[in-house]
C-alpha cells in the first residue's frame, strides 16, 4: 500500500498542540486487509499515538472504511502532511515518547479515566458529568462541584440518573468515550425526559469534550395530523443549567470571539446571547406555541463587575483561576445561552432560565450540545475548539478508493451553479439571515427559499427543508470533490439538525411514524407553529386548511447520513439511517396485524377488484412506482453498507422485483401523467445504486442482478424514446417552474448510467439523449434567476457525477437469453387477486394477536387505547 497523504492546514491564527482530529479514511478494494498494520507518521516520520478501527468491508473482507483518531501539532497559517502507511507486523509502533495513551478502570461505583496529564472520575449513578478531576497530583473538583440541573415550568427541580454506561473503546487508547443514557427524575421520582451524555478524554491532554443530550420520548399527540408547539406530548422547561463550583472570589476571565482582549472580573459576570445578532433577529421563525415572538434583544450582553457592554454575535471562552475553562460550541447560532459566575460558582447555561420564556421539547424533539472543557492554568488552550482542524484526503485519493458512487474529478457544466450554495449572496448560509433560521430548534437547517417564490418581492415565508432530495449527501459531495472545508462545515451543522431536530425519536406513536423523517414545511405556506414538523392548523392552502399528515416515506433519506457516519465516525447519523430503515420497512410492510391487513384491502385491494372486469388482468406489483419505494430500496443499501447485514441487501432485491418488472406494460403506469408520476424516475435511480452495489460484490451473474438490470434497460428505453422536458408541457403541471427542469437530469443520469451497460449498438442513442437532457437542464438554469434556491441546488448536489462518470465507461451486461421471456408476467385477473386476498387474510386469522391488534388500533382509536392500557396495568400486577 501507498502512503496515503493526509492534509493539516491550520487558518486562523491558532497554534495547535496535540489537538485531537478525527477522520473516516476509504480504502481501495483489497488493499487493507488487517487494520492493526496501519500507522500514522507526522512530517518527520516520526509514529504517532492512534487510534484506528475498522468500520465497515468490502467483500472479499478487506477494510473498506477505517475511523482514525490522532493527535496534531502545527504553527499558526501552517500546512503539514501526515501519511497513513502500513507496516508488515501488528505489534505497537510507537515511539517511546510517545505510548502514553488513556487508561480506564471500572470500578463498583465510579470508572476512572487517566489521560497522562489529568484524571477523571465517572459516577455510574448519577450524572454530574465529572464527580472528581485531579491534576499535577491535587484535586482540582471533588464530588459534587459539577452538578446537572433541570427546572420544569412549574419550577420543579430534576437531577439525570443513570441507566446505562459503556465505554467505547478498549483501555490504553489515544482516545476513549465514556456513554451514559438515563432520564431526568425529581424529588417524588417522577420523570421529565431522557438524556444521553457522551465524555470524550485524549491521551496526554487535560481536554475534555462533553456531547449532551435530552431528549422527549414520548409522543406528540398531533390530533387532526397537526403539529403545532402547545402539542400535549411536548414537556416544558424553564432552564437547563450545569453548575461548577469554583474557589470564592476566583478571577473570572472572558474573551468574547477568538483574537479579542480577555475581559477580567470578580464576583458576578456573565455573557448571555440572547438573539442571533442578525439583522432579522425578531423573525416569525421564534414564536412560540402562543404565536408570540418571546426573543427581547437582538444579540448579547456582557457583564464584568460592574461593566456591561452589548454586542451581536458571541463566541466566548470562559476560565476561571480555580483550573478550568469551558467554551460551548456554537454559541450564538444556538441562543439563548450564557456563561455565568458569582463568588464560588460558574454556571454554563444551556438553556437559560433568563430567556423569560419556556423551553417546549416536542414529543420526539432531542437537542445535543457540545461543550469543551480544559483543566489546565492555559485560558488560551481551548481556542482550538472554536475552529477544529479538519483533516483531508486528496479529492484524486478519494475517487481512486470507489467508495463513492460515480465520482469523476472531472469538471462538470453544472459545478458553477452547485457553487452559488456558497456564494455571500445566494450561499446556504446567506439564506440562514433571511428567516433568521438560527436558536436552538433551527440551526443547521437549510431555509426552503424557493417556496416564497410566488409571493411578492421582499416577502418570505418561514419554512424548513428538512433535508428533501438530500443535501446533506450534496454538501458531502462536494467537500470530497472540492477538499472546501465550507461544505463539510454545513454538511456537520445539517447532520445534527436531522437527528435531532428533523426524525420523529420516538417509538410511542404509530410504526409507520415512529422513527420517520419530518417533511418539509407544506408547499408554499409558512411555517407558523409546526415549527419543523410540516403541518400547522394556521395553514390555510388554496382557500381551504391543510390535510396535515406525518412523517412520510416519500421524504426518508439516508445516503448523507451513512457517508456523515464513515467520514466522522458520528454514531447519531449512524443509528439515523438504521432507525430510518427500519421506519420505512414499517410504512410499506406493516406490522402485521389483521385489522392493518383489512384496512389495506378497504383502501387498495378492493378498489382494485371493483375497477377490473372479468377477463382484465390486474398488475401484480405489491409497491407502488415512486420516489418513497426509491428511497426504501436505499436506505435498505445504506443500512447495509454500515452492518454488512446481508438482510437489508436481499430485502431491497424483493422490492425491487415487487415494484417493476421487464415485461410491464409501460403504457399501464401513466408516466405521461408528468405531476402524478414524474418521480418514477426516483426509483429507477435507486435500482441503479443498488446495481452498482451488486457490482461491487462481483455478483452480475445472478438472478437478482438480472432481473434488475432488464427492468432498468426496458424502463430507460422508454425514456429515451418517449420523455421529453417536462416544461414543454406546462398546463400539465400544478406549478410549472425550473424545480423541473432541476429535475430532468434524473432523466439524464438513468441515460448516462445506461449507455454504459446497454448493448454497444445502443449506446450512442442512450448518450445523446442523456445529453440532451443534460445539457437542456444546465443551459436552462443558467439563464434562470432562481437557480440558488435549495431545492435546485439541492437536486443538483445529489445528483452530481454521472455525465462524467459513464461517458467513458462501458461495461456492456451479458444478460442470458430470453431471461425476461421466461419471467412469470407481472399481471392477474380478478378472481386470481381475490383468491390471494383471501389466502393473505386467513393467514392473519391464524397468526391472530389481540394485543397485537390493540397495539395497532390505540394509535387510532380513544377506546382502544384505554383498553390496552388496562391490559398493559393488568399484566404489570399480574
């Protein structure tokens, strides 16, 4: 193997000593093969302390994703090179002065963490987060000194108790995670909300990193299919509040924003954001369930004795002369927040009681927050974490590795427009200021700007994206492609946005909701009180109120999250894509129950019969052609991808072959009906992920492969030979703009992907259709004044690479003969489609549950859910 060259540039002016940096490495296709062989060098060969771990492999059980931690030293406007490289034993590398590592011991009560520098103790029991912190052999905290404080809105206190602890890696690593999950429990034992707390320690450090989480189980009620704030699910706070005890009367030192003068005092200071700072800091995008805007100053104060002074947007470092700085990552873009200290105490604010109003946590809703402590004398030492470093991989290295689906370096037409995402004017983060989509509940989500579009000039609604067509996949993309930290930056922010804030975490509400992605705000109507859950009881649509609905398959994406997952290590967009899988496998499958069967035979099957006459054949096809079955098919690849659970790739198969097939009559779909079915194409798209997939295992002999590849071919005939811009046709259209000529490079890309299996003698065709449809969509845009809008961009992102890719790849699939010709036909008639309903409910009548049924029903009905409840107290007793 290669060294494989990693690229450290540090850009603000901040010299880093052994700063912690984290990185998914890719590898090519039989290269690594044991991960214990791998080391990391610096500039001067020198071995560094590491972590490294296999994450995921490619089929032959070569590693295809490793996860690297290691430590990194630079001067301030530095670049250095580090290099991967791989060495012919497993046993240690390491330089003598530099195999200190952590150590961890579990004791009855307590682990202990001891870095080389500083040590830690964990309580098992109770959260503090740290029970005691020693250095230079004293104790700098005891027992007790940090403690974790919850007051509900009827000012009652609660404490987080523990559940569960695991640490994450193995003793004497560089670095090591301690999780704990519990729930918030007051003096009577009743509980608020759950939380998990993440402690992150690094060898030869007096760092620490505490990732916190609370989260609201239970489920929102969402009567009528809305969900406005003042749901009854949501539980309601007025602070969230970590204490430290300092020594009385210890120096307090501040500095607002990196390269600005630390501000010095005793006795009380404080700093509390209390809007985003930004020019639109009153924005309808804070109101509250009442409808009020309760945010009552535009940015922050300062407070030090008895100076105050008023500024936008803070970035502050903390320290205290009793050993310990604290900096809470994104301050200002996560308001309200503050610091605050009296005579022997600091406080970190997470959710400020002085906000003066509550704080709603949706049922479903979590809200993780980063803070970085130091225990050292250095104020300075922490300035690191306010810009990490980002380590890189070559753009070439990344396309070499085939980690990446159709990754060309090749520049493409479109590249000028995907940039606008970061231009000053039109960029992602421009857009953040028009609806101020900052505060705890929005930062990191993507403003829907293009749903404003038929509004008059300079009005705007608020609305959240949400994440459709998957952006987040696109910002990765383009960071891979780009090696511009800006993509990678947002790609971070909207991660945990969709975890937190965008999935519905909860499994107390109906399974084809629990676990699901939010939609975005309904089309082209403010957001009002559903916050980032779609539907609101204010919206009036067309004249008349919206339907309201849930989370829906059509809107589940999970490819950003899985590559966030191998990029980062993330562990919540890593369970995101399995939770999200298993949500959608509920929406199309069910869960089984009778009454869910009959409901389906009411509102499918029977219309089904009623339309066929006694001699028509009905379509066999259990999954309907559109984008939700296209999205199951990949995050079933996705989830697969992660565990290598062979499952989840076998499951896709069989929908696949439940949705299409190489005879189907094309006429029967109506694809001409472009408003209705345009998003076909979707799912083509996904047959084409799954293909590569099958590609990548070397399994394009079988059957499976096959079957999809002849449905691809016949179905992509059809478009080359039938499809044409879907503007041309604007009266068959609800809203005829350039979202759809967005969209027609779908139509380009299944072309491009198709010419490079198609026969030889087809291929030309295949390619100069694909690049009509191409070109059309580009030159189209390129005139257009909405091409910066989000979803533009957005479908643009997503669907990068494939002109250059396929155009000089050709790889013909030898499909055996007459294998179409020799399928069952994918029709029935109606007396074949009763007798299969009725052999499909009689199967439920002999597997029939009642608890499973009133599982099913008491998310539907009043009555039923007294029932099972009286039947869940009665079992508990019993």
């Amino acid at each position: 193997m290669h060294p494989i060259n990693i690229t450290i540039k540090e850009t603000i002016g901040t010299p880093r000593f052994f700063e912690p940096v984290t990185l998914g490495v890719p590898f090519t296709k039989g290269i690594v093969r044991n991960i214990d062989q791998l080391i990391i060098k610096d500039s001067k060969g020198l071995t560094l302390i590491s972590n490294i771990k296999a994450v995921t492999y490619w089929a032959d059980n070569s590693i295809r994703w490793g996860l690297i931690d290691f430590p990194v030293d630079i001067e301030a406007y530095q670049d250095k090179i580090y290099t991967i490289e791989y060495v012919n034993t497993s046993t240690s590398h390491f330089n003598e002065a530099t195999t200190h590592l952590t150590h961890t011991t579990e004791q009855k009560e307590d682990i202990l963490i001891d870095t080389g520098i500083t040590s830690f103790s964990i309580h098992k029991e109770k959260l503090y987060p740290l029970s005691q912190v020693n250095a230079k052999k004293q104790t700098l905290f005891s027992k007790g000194e940090f403690s974790l404080t919850l007051v509900d809105d009827k000012q009652d206190t609660y404490q987080p108790h523990i559940t569960t602890t695991f640490v994450r890696y193995p003793n004497q690593s560089f670095k090591q995670e301690v999780v704990q999950y519990g729930t918030f429990i007051n003096s009577t034992d009743s509980t608020f909300c759950d939380f998990e707390s993440t402690l992150t320690f690094y060898a030869q450090s007096s760092h620490v990193r505490w990732d916190f989480c609370i989260h609201n189980p239970k489920a929102a009620k969402h009567n009528g299919g809305l969900w406005d704030l003042g749901d009854d699910g949501s539980v309601n706070f007025s602070s969230l509040t970590l204490s430290i005890g300092i020594q009385k009367d210890a120096t307090t030192q501040i500095q607002i924003a990196n390269g600005k003068e630390w501000q010095e005092a005793t006795g009380n200071t404080s700093i509390y954001q209390g809007g985003s700072g930004g020019k639109n800091w009153k924005s309808n995008n804070h109101i509250n369930k009442f409808g009020k805007n309760p945010v009552a100053q535009k940015g922050y104060t300062l407070l030090t004795g008895d100076k105050t002074h008023d500024g936008d947007r803070a970035d502050p470092i903390v320290q205290s002369a009793s050993g310990v700085s604290v900096y809470l990552k994104n301050f200002w873009q996560n308001f309200p927040k503050a610091f605050s200290s009296n005579n022997d105490t600091l406080l970190v604010e997470l959710f400020p009681q002085r906000f003066g109003d509550i704080f709603e946590l949706q049922g479903g809703e979590r809200k993780t927050h980063t803070t970085y402590f130091d225990f050292s004398d250095d104020k300075s030492a922490l300035n690191w974490a306010r810009q990490p470093l980002t380590p890189q991989l070559s753009p070439d290295y990344y396309a070499k590795t085939g980690t990446f689906n159709h990754l060309s370096l090749n520049t493409e037409p479109c590249d000028s427009i995907i940039q606008e995402g970061l231009s000053e004017e039109h960029g992602f983060v421009a857009k953040r200021d028009s609806i101020d989509e900052y505060g705890w509940r929005n930062f990191g989500d993507i403003v829907a700007d293009h749903e404003s579009l038929y509004l008059d000039k300079g009005e705007i609604f608020v609305s959240h994206y949400n994440n459709q067509y998957d952006p987040l996949y696109g910002l990765i993309r383009q960071y891979v492609l780009t090696g511009n930290k800006e993509w990678m930056e947002q790609a971070n922010d909207l991660a945990q946005h969709i975890t937190d804030i965008d999935i519905y975490n909860t499994t107390e509400d109906r399974a084809e909701y629990n676990g699901g992605l939010f939609w975005h705000t309904d089309h082209y109507v403010d957001a009002f009180t559903s916050s980032h859950r779609t539907y609101s009881h204010k919206q009036i649509i067309e004249g008349a109120p919206t339907e309201g609905g849930g989370p829906g398959a059509e809107h589940c994406y999970t490819h950003g999250l899985s590559l966030h997952y191998f990029l980062t290590g993330n562990e919540h967009s890593k369970l995101a894509v399995l939770q999200l899988t298993q949500w959608i496998t509920f929406f199309y499958e069910g869960t089984g129950s009778l009454l869910e069967q009959l409901l389906t035979f009411k509102n499918k099957t029977l219309a089904q019969i009623k339309d066929a006459s006694p001699g028509n054949c009905i379509p066999t096809h259990k999954y309907p052609l559109d984008r939700g079955v296209g999205n199951y098919v990949c995050a079933l690849l996705d989830s697969f991808s992660i565990t290598d659970h062979r499952e989840y790739l076998t499951k896709a198969e069989k929908v696949i072959q439940g949705t299409v097939h190489p005879n189907d009559n094309i006429a029967d779909r109506d694809l001409e009906n472009i408003e209705e079915t345009w998003f076909y194409t979707i799912f083509l798209q996904a047959v084409i992920r799954y293909l590569t997939v099958k590609e990548q295992l070397d399994e394009t002999q079988d059957a499976n492969y096959h079957y999809a590849a002849s449905a691809l071919l016949h179905y992509a005939s059809w478009i080359r030979d039938n499809e044409i811009l879907s503007l041309d046709n604007p009266e068959k259209l609800d809203y005829p703009n350039e979202t759809w000529t967005a969209q027609e490079i779908r139509k380009a890309n299944i072309l491009f992907y198709v010419s490079s299996i198609c026969p030889s003698s087809e291929r030309a065709k295949y390619l100069e259709r694909a690049e009509y449809f191409y070109n059309s969509t580009v030159t189209q845009l390129q005139q257009s004044n909405t091409r910066h809008f989000s979803r533009i961009l957005a479908i643009l992102m997503q669907n990068h690479g494939p002109i250059s890719y396929y155009n000089n790849k050709q790889n013909p699939i030898q499909i055996p003969e007459n294998f179409a010709k020799n399928l069952p036909l994918p029709y029935i008639n109606r007396q074949q489609l009763i007798k299969n309903t009725l052999f499909e409910l009689g199967k439920k009548l002999l597997s029939f549950s009642l608890k499973a049924e009133l599982s099913w029903l008491q998310h539907r009905s009043s009555a039923a859910k007294k029932l099972h409840d009286k039947i869940k107290i009665t079992n508990r007793q019993t």
